[in-house]
C-alpha cells in the first residue's frame, strides 16, 4: 500500500541540502519518491515505509524533523460514526416496520394455520420477505458471525445470527414440512426473528450516541488545536494551515487567538488563558523568553514567539496522546474480567446447546417448540457486550474528565492505585509553596557588608542547580553587582555549595555545612532562629573561615495550599510534608498550612527511602513533587504525581500529572479515581447479574415451576438495553463536581 | 429422529469446545517490515501473524468497520494502543525482543489478534 508522508524539516540552510535530505530519504527501504520544498522546509514522502524511519533518515543526515499533520481527523470521524449510526436507524426501522405488523396479526390471530396448504403459502412468502430484511438490516451480524468463526473466535454478533438464524430455518422447515413436528409445536418464528434484529440494531444505534458523549473530553481537546497560524515569512504576516508551520518560524499572535504551536515569545507581551491545559483559572502573564503552549488562547496582548515544537511534539499532542493511551488502558479489575469475556460467547454457546438437548429429551409436549424457543432466546439474551463494555467505558470517561480539570492519569493501574491511597507525601518547595524563593533579608556578621555577603553568595550560586541560587542571583542582579569567578567549585548534597575565591575558600549551605568546616555561626544565632520562626529558610555564607552573614530566603505559601490540604485530610488521608529544609523552617510552614506529619532535612537521595519506611507501615502512599528533583520518591511511591504550571511540567516522569500546579488537583485525582472504580464496579456487577440471572430464565429454568418463559423478544430488547444502560452510567461521570466546587 | 438429533447435539458440543479453545486458525508467517491488518467483520485480518524475534515490524491496521468495537487496538502487554479512524491506515510499531504469543484486542475483546514472536 502506498501512503504519502509530509515532514517539516529543520536547518535546511542552503539549495544544498535539499539534495543531502532527499538522498537520505530515498535511501530508506519502501520509499517510491521524495521531494524537498527548500521554501516551506518541507518534505513530501511516498512509499510503503513507517514515517519512523523518514524522519530517523533525515536526522541521521543531520537535520531535525517532523510530521506533518492534517487535524481533520475528528470531523472524519465524526461523519463516518453518524453515517454509521444513520445505517443502524434505518436498518433497525426497516427491520421493525415488516416485525411489528407480523407479531400484531399474529397476536390477533390473522395470520393462517400451517396445516392448511393456503397457510404454508402465506407462510413461505413472509419468510421470503423476512429473509431479505434479515439480509438488509442484519446481514452485519451474519458476516461478522461468520469471519469470526474462520478466525476461531466468536462474539455477539454469532449469538445474533445464531440465534434469529435458527429461528428463521426451523420456521422454513416447519412452514415446508409442517408435520414433521407435533401440531402444537407448529409456530414459526418469523417475527421475532426480524424483530430480535431491529432492537438490537436500534439499540446499537442507541449506543452509540451515548458513547459518542463518551469522548467528548477527548474531542475538546483535539478541538483546541487551531486549524491555522499567522507566520512572519520574509517580513511579510501569511495565514497558513497549521500542518505547513516549521520549527524556528515565527508567528504572531492577535488578542483573542488561540496559540497554534509550542515556542517562546521573542516579542511583546500578554496574558494568556492556560486552563484549557491546566484547568487553573488565572491568567498567565507572558513576555519575552516565556514559554507558550499549542491550545491556549491569547488574551489581552498581541506578541511574536518562535515556534519550538509542532506536530505530535506539541504539548497539547502529547496530552492528546497520553489521554488517548490511558483511556485504552485497563485497572486489573478489569482484566479479570478480559479473562471471563474471553471465554464467554463459546461458554454461552455450550449452554444453548445443552437447553436444546434439555427440553428436547425431557419436556413432555411441544418438545421441539419448547427446545427452539430457549435455545434462540439463551442465545439472544447473553450479552457480552455490556461486560467487555463496562470497564474500558468507566475509564475512557473517568480519564477524560480528569484530563479536563487539569489532571493526567497515566493508566487504569494509576486510576486504581489513586483510589486505594491512605497517606500523601507532599514536597515542600514548589508543591505546598509557590517554588520561586525570593531573598527577603541579609545580615552581615560583624566587619562585613550586606553587599559583599549578596556579591559572595551570588559568585558561589553561578554554578549551582538549587532552587535557592536563582533567588540570591536574582538579588544580584537586580543590585547590579559584579559577581567573582569561583574556582574548585563543588556541591554537598543536602548541605550546600563550596567553592574558592579570590584564592579563599568560600562556603555557603546550611548549618551543618558551616559544622563540618567548623565555622563559628553564634554571632547570628538569634536572629536566625527569628528568621526559622517565620519559616524562612537561613543560608550561612563564610570565608576564609569566618562567618560573613546569613541570607534569608522565603518561599510563600501557594494561596490555596491550606484550603487544599483541609480537604485532603477531610477525605481521610494522613498528609505529610517531606522536604529537606531546616526543621523549624519546615515546621513553621508545616503550621501555616495545617499539616501535623513533617518529614525534615532529608538528603534528595534519602526522600525515597523515607516513602518506604511508610510504605513498609502499610500505607499506601503517594508523593506528590516536581517529577524531575523527586523522580526516585516518585517511582517509589505508589502513586507519584508530579505538579507543574503549565508547560514545565514533565509529563512522563509521573503516574499522574497535575497540570496546574495547585493541590486540588491531588484532589480531583482521588475523586475522579474513586467515583470511576465505583462505576466500574456497579456496571461490572449489573452485567454480571443480568447475566447470570438472564441466561438461565433465558434456559427456562423457571418454567417447570412457574411456567413462565421468556419471549425472545423482550430477550432481544434485554440485551440491546443493557448495554445502552451500561454507557450511560458511564456517563454520569462526566457531570461530576471538581475539589474546588465541591 | 431423536437419536439423530442427540447425536448432532452432542457432536456440536464438542465441536464447540474444540474449534474455540483448542484449534487455532492457520497462522501467517511474515518477513516484511509493514504487515496491513484488515479490521473489518469482527476480525483481524491476517491473524495469527507469525514473525521472527528481533525484526523491525510495523503493523499498519486499515479498518473498515464504522461500528465504535472497531474504534481501538490494545496491546495490553506493552500498553499499546491506537484509535483506528474508519478509511485509513493507522500504524503502531512493534516491539520483538521478546518471544512469546502476544493478543492484541478491541476494548471489549471482541475483535481478538494473536502475534506470534518466535
């Protein structure tokens, strides 16, 4: 099959290139033909080949590249389900309009005896016409029956045809050969064949509109990807589709607009509505150097930003792509139940089988009659649809509402794990606080300056990666300060950073660093313990063996971090605060938030441990960090959830993804894992009861006491309902209350 | 006539248990890279797929069936998945380090694959 590729390529810097990248993707295996536009950056491929290998081909010749995509995909989809369900509706009304008068005059009784030879002709020529209805509104479950079982496999659609299949031959036999059976058992079963076909037609259609619904949350956000872009091209703005945009072009972005690809804003400046993304209401202000997210929509301001990821790179697409991914996936309940589905539709087919042969031999009048009616109706009222359905429906509607406040739920497993939690772990920095530390006050030590202990700190700063550096570089910088050159410079985890110079040794880090070098620090001992007081966290800067001064620096508390934690504690989690600051400092903030259980002054390399020891009192126990400092307390926990704004967030380190950076979102994962188990729970159970009561009233196990057996008619509208019933309660999902509403 | 009807009851019983869970369908033995699976009727179409461990394999499924069972392939044992839009050609690449018999399934197991990594 020959399919046709359209790839962005990056770093085409001369007509020269064009040849380089299209030899390389000539040379790939399958590839018919490739050609390179130098003007858009493109490359049009076609061939029988994965586009994997395209664009491996084109890195390895050293450019950069990417797919190209039409987004038309929904609107396809869209047509050819309601082309789909249209199909259904016709096929169930056609199905229904020969059915219904058949089983009225037949009820009325105006329909003729088949013992008469006028009767067998009306007979032969209504199972004529219910033949070519059963071909035109049922002749999708005959194929389907029928491929399934040259593939060894069977499903419902070999219980439909099996079932309204009989019905119609043995009501061909019996109109042809009348007396072959006893007098009472001569009933033929036109209508309720064609009728059983209409219901389920009908309730397929049925079905499908509510499963439509189902991924509604999914559609919306496929839906926020923009279909064009504004690009500046050689000074000049062009609206273009978005699957022409290249990597490094820049665009513009008008009040209003949505923000077409990933990039970073080169000029201007705005605030831009990211809860589309990260379900946080605020607005987020954006100037030059911030990154801007595919999705969201510019609000006041028009800026320029260059584009940094598109395609299926795009933050939007990757979130596409893990909602998708999770929504297919399954929480062990509902692999148990893959195993009985397995195994189900040939079971149901042995018990048919056995129905027949029961009331053939044992049934003392109208055997025959008796046998075909139950097995027809076992066959019509077993409905493995409802059990393979309810699962993967919960899901695919409880992952996509989580998606919609904010939150990515990895897989079925995370969804499941969310929702047996009983203790959650919070880092400090950057999940309780806002993670962006500003310096609050210096206090030089005796013989120094507030300026030389900032330009000190700030020298030995350069070179560290720790939350802290940036606000005392900050500081700085906003003094103007010159900072030295550090050399033999080196960090002590969980202490601080040690470096020369000016040929002294110099060090700033925490009190047990200025321990180790043995540093006098009484001099300032009050007024660091007045500074841990108000849960600041003291940084203690020395030369040359003498103390120089401390450096307070604050991380405020996220605004709704004490609302969040009340509620966390009010569903009955026990919550703890693990961080690797300062006692006091921890438990000041502790307090301010609400938080009884603090973990302090642990080493990163120690926070995994620390979940174990919880871990190992058994708890269940999720961690809530960052993603990238916390990965291995992440990994060991059993639910990691990384918290980001926005586009810094790091998708794939977590179990579950808190896209807007606030603590309901810890929240909103409980709740929607929870009430998705919930649902699983009662759809599994009602399709198991209906089931298992429906197949043996279906057997007529209740006849021989009560004499009551089941029309397979009103079978056929059982089992068409039960899966509609199914999908709606899924639905139901979809109206639930976030943390914060509730 | 009841003897005779006992008897093709019984040997439908049996027929049943032997041709859904202990004969398996002819399988497919496959060198290229790309294999296109037909999804329509209920079936995957070649299934089972035979391929050799260690080859580079891309499975481009091209499905024909309108009817939402059709809509997903999961690959539960590496968590793969694909929504299959209706009139086109969606391509999952495979991994084959590992030997084994992989099933790959609709959302409700319906629609059943066997690959085969020998």
């Amino acid at each position: 099959m020959t399919k046709k590729a359209r790839l962005s390529i990056n770093g085409l810097s001369c007509a020269g290139c064009v040849n380089t990248v299209e030899t390389a993707l000539r040379g790939v295996a399958g590839v018919e033909q490739a050609s390179v536009n130098f003007a858009e950056h493109t490359a049009f491929v076609e061939g029988d080949v994965a586009v994997e290998q395209l664009l491996d081909a084109v890195k390895k010749a050293g450019y950069e590249a990417a797919e190209l995509k039409d987004e038309s995909d929904t609107e396809q989809k869209q047509a050819a389900e309601f082309a789909h369900y249209k199909q259904l509706l016709k096929q169930a009304i056609v199905a229904g309009a020969v059915g219904a008068p058949l089983f009225v005059l037949g009820m009325g009784g105006f329909l003729p005896e088949l013992s008469t030879a006028s009767g067998q002709l009306v007979w032969f020529g209504i199972g004529l016409v219910t033949l070519f209805v059963m071909v035109y509104s049922g002749r999708h479950f005959f194929k389907g029956a029928w491929h399934s079982f040259l593939a060894h496999n069977a499903n419902m659609d070999t219980l439909i045809a099996l079932g309204t299949g009989t019905a119609w031959i043995y009501s061909l036999i019996i109109t042809i050969a009348p007396d072959t059976v006893p007098k009472l058992a001569q009933h033929a079963y036109y209508e309720a064949a064609v009728i059983i076909i209409a219901l389920i037609n009908f309730g397929s259609a049925l079905e499908m509109r509510a499963r439509g619904k189902t991924s509604e949350a999914i559609q919306r956000l496929i839906q926020l990807q923009p279909k064009t872009a504004r690009v500046v091209r050689d000074g000049k703005e062009l609206d273009i589709a978005i699957g022409q945009v290249g990597l490094g072009e820049t665009l513009r972005v008008r009040p209003g607009e949505r923000i077409a690809v990933d990039g970073e804003v080169i000029d201007g400046h705005s605030s831009v509505d990211e809860s589309m993304l990260t379900g946080e209401p605020m607005h987020v202000e954006k100037q030059q150097g911030d990154e801007v997210a595919a999705g969201t929509i510019n609000v006041s301001g028009t800026f320029l930003f260059r584009s940094k990821r598109i395609g299926a790179e795009t933050m939007l697409a990757q979130i596409i792509q893990l909602v998708r991914q999770a929504q297919s996936s399954k929480p062990a309940i509902g692999r148990i139940v893959d195993k009985v589905a397995a195994v189900f539709v040939p079971t149901v087919l042995l018990i048919a089988i056995v129905t027949f042969l029961v009331w053939f031999n044992f049934s003392e009048n109208d055997s025959i009659s008796l046998a075909i009616v139950t097995t027809m109706t076992v066959l019509i009222i077993a409905c493995p649809c409802a059990l393979g359905l309810a699962t993967p429906i919960s899901i695919m509607v409880g992952v996509g509402k989580a998606a919609e406040l904010g939150v990515l739920i990895r897989n079925g497993e995370a969804l499941q794990g969310a929702a047996k939690l009983t203790t959650i772990v919070l880092d400090k920095t950057g999940t309780i606080t806002k993670g962006q530390p500003t310096v609050t006050s210096l206090d030089a030590a005796d013989g120094a300056t507030e300026e030389q202990l900032l330009q000190l700190a700030a020298s030995l700063e350069q070179g560290s990666e720790h939350p802290l550096a940036s606000s005392i570089l900050k500081a700085a910088h906003e003094r103007e300060l010159n900072l030295f050159e550090v050399e033999a410079f080196h960090a002590v985890s969980g202490k601080g950073v040690v470096g020369t110079i000016n040929g002294e040794q110099a060090l700033l880090g925490n009190s047990k660093l200025m321990s180790e070098y043995s540093i006098d620090v009484s001099s300032l001992d009050v007024r660091s313990e007045q500074l841990l007081q108000q849960a600041q966290t003291v940084v203690y800067l020395a030369q040359a063996g003498k103390l120089i001064g401390i450096v307070a620096v604050s991380d405020p508390v996220k605004e709704d971090s004490r609302k969040a934690i009340k509620s966390l504690i009010k569903l009955g989690l026990k919550v703890v605060m693990l961080t690797g600051d300062n006692h006091k400092t921890a438990q000041a903030v502790a307090n301010s938030v609400g938080i009884k259980h603090v973990i302090s002054e642990v080493l990163p390399e120690d926070k995994e441990n620390q979940i174990r020891k919880l871990q190992e009192n058994n708890e269940v126990v999720a961690m809530v960090g960052d993603g990238i400092n916390d990965a291995p307390a992440l990994a060991r926990a059993n639910i990691g959830f990384a918290i980001g704004t926005g586009t810094d967030v790091a998708i794939e380190s977590a179990d579950i993804t808190l896209m807007g950076g606030s603590l309901y979102g810890v929240i909103d994962a409980i709740t929607v894992s929870k009430a998705t188990i919930r649902n699983i729970k009662q759809n599994l159970f009602g399709a198991f009861i209906y089931n298992s009561l429906g197949i043996p009233i279906a057997a007529g196990v209740l006849y021989p006491v009560f004499a009551v057996l089941l029309n397979p008619m009103i079978a056929g509208a059982a089992m068409a309902m039960s899966s509609v019933t199914v999908v709606l309660n899924a639905n139901r999902l979809r109206v639930m209350k976030s943390g914060r509403e509730q | 006539m009841i003897l005779v009807t006992n008897i093709i009851g019984l040997l439908l019983f049996f027929f049943v248990i032997w041709w859904f869970w202990f004969s398996t369908p002819r399988v497919q033995k496959v060198d290229s890279k790309i294999i296109d699976v037909l999804v329509d009727n209920g079936v995957y179409t070649p299934s089972p797929i035979e391929v050799k461990q260690g080859q580079e394999l891309t499975l481009r499924f091209f499905r024909k069936d309108a009817s939402p069972c059709a809509e997903k392939v999961i690959f539960e044992n590496w968590n793969l998945s694909a929504d299959l839009p209706v009139e086109q050609a969606t391509e999952i690449k495979i991994p084959t380090e590992e030997k084994g018999e992989f099933i790959f399934t609709c959302q409700m197991q319906m629609y059943r694959g066997i690959l085969k990594v020998i």
